[in-house]
C-alpha cells in the first residue's frame, strides 16, 4: 500500500467536504432571492453572495491541494 494513500484520502474528504459546502451555500443564496425581496432580504441575499464566494475559494484551494498529490502520486512532481 503506499505510504501517500491515507493523505490522498484526508484531502479527497476535505475536498468533498469543501464541496458540500459550497453547494449548501448554493442553496441558501437561492433560497434568498426565490422569495419576494424586502430590503432586508435584498442584505441577506447579499450577504449570502459573499459567504458562497468565500466558500468557493476554500473549494478551490482544496482540489489544488488534491490535484498536486495526485500529481505527486502517479507523476512524481
């Protein structure tokens, strides 16, 4: 078994995870702008904008560090 296998898994969970994320917050963006907008939801929904760009970016940088180990893994770089 190769000794990279429990990292490739710990960053292939992460990387899921990440993901599961991002679409939660997904949800909840358009859950805000399916109702009928007051001002205060028209925040809320932005507000919910920024939280799924953040969350996009932590979904991003998780299959960067998976990809390089994979690339690691089979290509030894």
């Amino acid at each position: 078994m190769d000794d990279d296998l429990p990292d490739l898994e710990q960053l292939q969970s992460a990387y899921k995870a990440a993901v599961e994320q991002w679409i939660a917050a997904i949800r909840h963006e358009e859950a805000l702008v399916s109702i009928n907008q007051t001002l205060a939801d028209v925040d809320k929904w932005e507000q919910a904008h920024f939280a799924e760009d953040d969350i996009r970016s932590k979904v991003k940088a998780a299959k960067k560090d998976y990809e390089d180990a994979l690339r690691r893994k089979f290509f030894d770089f």
